[in-house]
C-alpha cells in the first residue's frame, strides 16, 4: 500500500495527538485501616516473647470478675474473660467465667461451640443437666462436653456462684432459645409440629429471657419471688 506524502502526514498528525491526549485513570478513594486492638496486635507477634513486650503493665495480667456483666438476665449475670476481654489469654488457649447465680435462677440452655466446660460450684448449690447429642443421655457431674446443649439451675433461696473453666481462648456461648427462635416463623412452626401458631412466635421471641433468668415454679414458690409474666 502507497501512501501520498500528504496522507502520510496527516496519520502521523493523528497519531501524535493520539498519544499525547491525557490520560485520565479511575479515582479510588482510600481510608486509613482501623488500627489493630491489642488482641490483634498479639496475634501478630512473631514469638512469645513479643507478646509480653505488648504487655509490659502488671495490671494487664489482672481480670475483674467483680465488674458488671452488660445486658445481665433477671437471675443473675455472668463475667467471661476471654482473649477480647482479657487479652493476656492470647496464646494460653484457655478462657474462665465466674457465673452469679439468684435464688431459683437459671442458666437456661446454652451450647459452647468451641470448648468443653469443667464447672466448680464455690458457694451455694447448681443443679445442671446435658445433653451431648441425639440418643445419648449422661448424669450431670460438672463436666460439659464441647458443643453439648446444658444448663444450670439454683433451687434454694440464696445465690449460688461457679467457676468454669475453658479449653479455648474464645470458647463463645449460644443460647439455645434463642439461636432457635432466630430463624424463619415458617422453619420454626415446622420444627415444633406447627403446635406454635404464626402468629405468637414473635411473642415467644420477645418473651425469652436473657440468661440468667428465673425458673422453676415450685422455687420461686418457696422463695416468695413473684413469677414473670408474659
């Protein structure tokens, strides 16, 4: 192919003015990354030793069990140290709750989805029960087997305080009421023979107490404690 000397200029003129048009690139917006929590920043470190120079106070080594649990359940409240409340526990593989347990009340059915539980009762006495899984039922004898569904219960008149120990530094807690209330109304009617009728499971929702609540009719009897009402 022949170009004529003024053809062949003026695609040259097109080309370098092809090339030489700015080139504008997409715009992206960036923010700062959150800074690391301390529980992180543990993660992170490359030997053990490193983790100690994160926490060169005495006092980081120190857990309250006598602060207030938030959002406590009406028979008692629950104080859980674990690697987010007590950093330290980084590496330890290992968590601690101390429970408060009111008179007739009850830790109602819970799971820990990532540890088993040995539980010693320090003052008062707890009643507890479990169940490990479908076709196995086992004495209660203050040991939890991980991801069983258990509970405790006080039946005298004054409190009742335990310790539990955890294989894990993040053991966690569901509640089985409410894990269960938390799906579809559908999936729930199914689940208990349609005997819950659509239109009172959200009552039943908005009815489940938070843990610690209180429980059986004959303690709360015997205690003079008046019976909370839907």
């Amino acid at each position: 192919m022949h170009f004529t000397t003024t053809a062949a200029a003026a695609i040259l003129a097109f080309a370098s003015s092809a090339l030489s048009a700015p080139y504008n690139s997409p715009r992206t917006e960036q923010t700062p990354a959150p800074a690391l929590s301390l529980t992180q920043q543990l993660f992170l470190a490359d030997t053990a030793a490193d983790r100690f120079k994160l926490l060169p106070d005495d006092k980081q080594f120190v857990f309250d069990f006598n602060q207030p649990q938030n959002n406590p359940g009406k028979g008692g409240e629950l104080i859980a140290a674990n690697r987010k409340t007590f950093p330290a526990l980084v590496g330890t593989g290992s968590g601690l709750a101390l429970g408060r347990v009111g008179p007739c009340g009850m830790n109602t059915l819970h799971v820990h989805p990532r540890s088993a539980e040995l539980q010693i009762v320090v003052e008062g006495r707890l009643i507890t029960e479990m169940t490990p899984e479908n076709g196995v039922v086992e004495a209660a004898d203050g040991k939890t087997r991980r991801g069983s569904i258990h509970s405790q219960f006080n039946p005298d008149c004054e409190d009742a305080v335990f310790i539990a120990s955890f294989a894990a530094e993040d053991f966690g807690t569901g509640q089985v009421a409410d894990s269960t209330f938390a799906f579809s109304d559908d999936l729930i009617a199914a689940a208990f023979g349609q005997s819950i009728a659509g239109e009172d499971i959200d009552r039943v929702r908005k009815a489940i107490p938070a843990s610690i609540a209180l429980g059986v009719d004959e303690c709360l009897k015997k205690c003079n404690i008046k019976k909370r009402s839907l």
